[in-house]
C-alpha cells in the first residue's frame, strides 16, 4: 500500500513502528518532513506537504506512542 499526504493516520503508524526510538514532540517539520519521504512505502509528492499536513501527521504520530 503506497502512502501520500492525506495518509495521516497511515503515516502516523509506519512512523512509531519504524522509529520507535524517536519522540515526535522534539522534531521539528523540516525532519519530519524528511522521515515520511524515507518511508519505503511514501509515494506523495515532496512538494505537496504543508504546515498543517505535518502538524496533523505529528499529532497521530503522539497519539499513537501514548
């Protein structure tokens, strides 16, 4: 299953399983930003991701880890 950027809750969940070693309150966007487009299955338009868009995926991604 490929991911894009409306994928959040999708994205939220490959983040915590394949970082689990990382706390998403201290990235900031430009890394997070750069750790969904290293998602082996991430086929979203590097250009397309906004402020809001990682604001959201940041927030599943702490729902998901507490």
């Amino acid at each position: 299953m490929s991911l894009d950027w409306t994928d959040v809750q999708e994205i939220a969940i490959s983040l915590a399983e394949s970082k689990p070693e990382i706390d998403p309150k201290t990235l900031n966007f430009v890394d997070l930003r750069s750790l969904i487009l290293a998602l082996p299955n991430f086929t979203g338009t590097p250009e397309r991701c906004g402020e809001k868009v990682l604001e959201a995926i940041q927030a599943a991604w702490l729902d998901e880890v507490d």
